[in-house]
C-alpha cells in the first residue's frame, strides 16, 4: 500500500518541526534517565539542533 508522502512532498510548518523536536528531546531525555545500560552512548541526539526561527506575529 503506498503512502500519501511516496506520492508527493509535504512539508511542515517551522513550529510543527519545532513541537516535534521538543517532543523528541523530552524522549531522549526520559530514555537516558531510565534506562538501564548505555542506550544512547553518543548522548542526546536532538541536543544542539537549532530550533527553526518562526514568523513575526502579525
């Protein structure tokens, strides 16, 4: 079955990505913390990802 993404591109809005990189580094963050062994031996994946600048508010 193919997916709406194979068939064209999407792109996301700046604070949508924003969100998603938030919620991504609250993950990382638990992992670390909880898990048993070195899971993210590199560390944190998502730490020194630059947030994208947003638009001026009209």
């Amino acid at each position: 079955m193919r997916g709406l993404a194979e068939d064209r591109a999407q792109t996301m809005a700046p604070a949508t990505v924003n969100n998603h990189l938030a919620h991504l580094s609250t993950l990382f963050t638990w992992v670390a913390a909880h898990a048993f062994g070195e899971t993210l031996p590199q560390g944190d994946p998502t730490k020194g990802v630059d947030l994208l600048p947003l638009p001026a508010p009209w």
